[in-house]
C-alpha cells in the first residue's frame, strides 16, 4: 500500500529530530538501521527548525532520488530542508552555488569545469601533491612525536593543492580556514553563518577581481577565460563557484585523511596488510570513504512534482534527505556495514561522492590525495601510533562534515 505525506502530521513535534549522533567513528547512527529496517523512507524533525523532511536510508532509493530529475538542488525553493537557520530576507539574497544549482545553469557551469578534474589532469598533479605531502612529513619527522596530525598534515596538504590549483595565496590559509569551519557548523546562529560566508565572499570578490586583469596559470583563471566565450556565470557566480572549490576541496579531504589514520591505526592487521602490499591501497579508500561517509547530510533535495520511492509519495514541495552514510551502511549490498574491510569488493558502490548529475566534481582529486597520503605514511613512518586514547578525541558531531577536531601521534 502507497504511504503519503498526508498521513504525517506537519508538525514534527511528535517527529525524530535530525540531524542523528553516530554511535561511535566507524558507524551509522542506531535510527539509521532501524528505519531501513522498518520504515526505510520516514520523516524526521530538522533540529535547526523543527520542520519535517523525508529521511531515505536504504541504498537503490538513495540512488533514485540522487538520479531523478524531479526533485531539486535549489536551497532557495520553500520545502528544501536547511540544516542552517537561513532567515527570509538572508535566503533571498543568496546566490546559488554550483552545489544547489539544476540544470541548465549547473550543467552550463559543472561543464566548465570538468576539464580541471580529469584523469589526465589530476595524473599530472601527482608529482606536486607527493612533494606537498613529503614536505610535511618531513616537518613531522624533525618535530618529533607527539604531534597533531590534522594540523601537521591532514589540514594543511589539501589547502596547499586546492590553493594552487585556485589560485589562491595559500599564506591566507589560516584566515579561510577559520571561515570555512564556521560555515560547516550547524550550532553557528545566522549572524554568525552569515559573516562567514561574507567575510569569504568579500575575499574571493577581490581575488576574482584581480584576476580578471591578472590572469594567472589557475583553475579561476582558466574559468574566466573561458567564460569571456561562454557567458555562463557572472562575477558574483565566479565568486560563489570559487566558494565551492575552496571550501569543499579542502574541507572534506581534510577530514578523512585523519579519520582515514584514525581507523588504520585501530585496525593494525589491516595497516599491517597495506604495508606489506602497497597494491591494496586503491581498495582501502573506497572502504574508507564508505565506512565513514563523512558529508552524510549534504544531499538534501526538495521535489518539484510527486515522486514515489520506497512506496511512499512524496509530495511536490516537501525536503528529502537522501542520506549517504545510511546507504553506504545498507547489509543488502554492504555485508557486515559496520566492519572495516579494506578487502571488501564491493566498497566502490559507496555514494560518499554522492550520485547522478551532483556527484562531487573533486572525487579522483580527492582519491589521489588520500592515497598519497596514506601511502607516505605507511611507508615513512611504519610505526606510527595513537598518542591518546578515542575516548579523549573530539568528534565533528556538530559539523555537516564529519571528522575529528585532533589526532594526537606518535612514532
């Protein structure tokens, strides 16, 4: 029998509050496998303003609704399920990023850009991110244990490749990071969130500004050239797209490079077996990336039209939800979710990168960086361990990334 929305109350007082706690690093949260179980399409309440959203856990669903062209990207749309409290008149001053645009305007821009993030292009910055990573290794090694591996390695590499592949003066990471962090927290209040994205705006508009009169060898500068042609963004697009490029190339790789050490060091046999066939290492990231699944909630849509998924209508208007962390924890196509396998076969179904037409544009700049990290430290520092036990480490519970705030090691 086809469920509905009418059957739910609008309120969602009597709803489970979203956004959910893990259970601990390496898991889902426990609501995950219970609706997935139950009552794999439900409703919830967004905690940041107590409206409902559809909450869909089970992996093919996911995959629909991240593959269906009736449901939207646009943030600026009534229904879409914000995890920030955006007042009115701040909502409609936003414009959209890449990330929350539909097509055309997204394929016009995503167009744009895939040239940047090609196989061949991310193969000729191998050599560039290697240096980066042996370069702070080095440090690491000099420094002595313990040190903090988000600070000394896990932040700083993928801001050095995504400030140069930018353009952007990576002596101004400290200030954008900062920026960042905030704009990822859902505690922040709206001013707070807004001055965020201000203070980046007002950054990048100058950066932007400077190299439309001094074009240098960059992925901004290359868009710009290309747009004189095309005519698919103005500057204010530019200055957003370049928002999206910094925040999600540094952010999200950042975090899994530490959680990525965190779970290696926890499962030695596993680090062992990397280490003695450095082979396995591709395979090892996607189990990874799907274990953890760290931007779990960044796939929120709204429907334009009535949609059925899972045997329950969605109506036209009402937010989704497709949660990526509950698909990628699915025992129907993942056996035993909970337990890291870095031989696992089918990890690279995972949709840690999303799916459909939003697929994360950075993915194999994304693979190529863990790698080399991961790699480089399995071969320089083999006897790299913990310097504090898990129950002293901070979890980003409250971030939409997930990651760890510090990750003291030693050797």
């Amino acid at each position: 029998m086809t469920q509905s929305a009418d059957a739910t109350p609008e309120t969602g007082a009597s709803l489970p509050q979203f956004p959910m706690r893990r259970t601990c690093p390496f898991s889902e949260p426990r609501e995950y496998a219970e609706m997935r179980a139950n009552d794999p399409v439900s409703r919830a309440a967004l905690k940041v303003n107590g409206k409902p959203a559809w909450l869909v856990t089970r992996h093919e669903h996911v995959r629909q609704v991240l593959g269906d062209s009736r449901v939207s990207s646009n943030l600026k749309l009534p229904g879409y399920p914000h995890q920030f409290h955006i007042p009115e008149e701040m909502l409609a001053q936003v414009r959209l990023m890449m990330l929350n645009m539909d097509a055309p305007e997204h394929t016009a821009q995503r167009r744009m850009l895939i040239p940047e993030f090609t196989a061949r292009r991310i193969k000729e910055m191998r050599p560039r991110i290697q240096e980066i990573v042996d370069e702070r290794v080095d440090a690491m090694l000099a420094a002595g244990g313990p040190v903090d591996l988000v600070t000394a390695l896990a932040l700083p590499v993928p801001s050095l490749v995504i400030c140069e592949l930018l353009g952007v003066p990576y002596e101004d990471h400290a200030q954008f990071e900062q920026w960042s962090a905030a704009m990822m927290n859902h505690d922040l209040s709206p001013a707070e969130y807004g001055a965020a994205v201000q203070a980046l705006d007002m950054y990048l508009d100058k950066l932007v500004t400077l190299k439309e009169d001094e074009p240098g060898d960059d992925l901004i500068s290359r868009f710009l050239e290309k747009n004189r042609t095309e005519q698919v963004a103005d500057h204010v697009d530019v200055v957003t797209m370049a928002r999206l490029m910094l925040v999600g190339g540094h952010e999200t790789t950042a975090n899994m490079i530490a959680l990525g050490v965190l779970a290696l060091l926890q499962h030695p046999e596993q680090m062992a077996a990397l280490q003695a066939d450095p082979g396995l290492l591709p395979g090892a990231i996607e189990e990874l990336l799907r274990v953890f699944s760290i931007s779990d909630s960044g796939t929120a849509r709204v429907a334009l039209e009535d949609i059925e998924v899972g045997g329950v209508t969605i109506r036209a208007g009402e937010g989704i939800l497709a949660l990526n962390n509950a698909a990628d924890h699915d025992e129907s196509v993942f056996p035993e979710p909970g337990r890291l396998d870095i031989h696992r076969k089918e990890a690279r179904s995972h949709l840690a990168f999303g799916y459909g037409v939003h697929q994360c544009i950075g993915a194999n700049l994304a693979r190529v960086e863990l790698e080399t990290v991961y790699g480089t430290l399995l071969r320089r520092i083999p006897g790299l361990r913990l310097a504090a036990g898990q129950d002293e480490l901070r979890f980003k519970d409250d971030a939409m990334v997930y990651g760890v705030y510090e990750l003291p090691v030693t050797w």
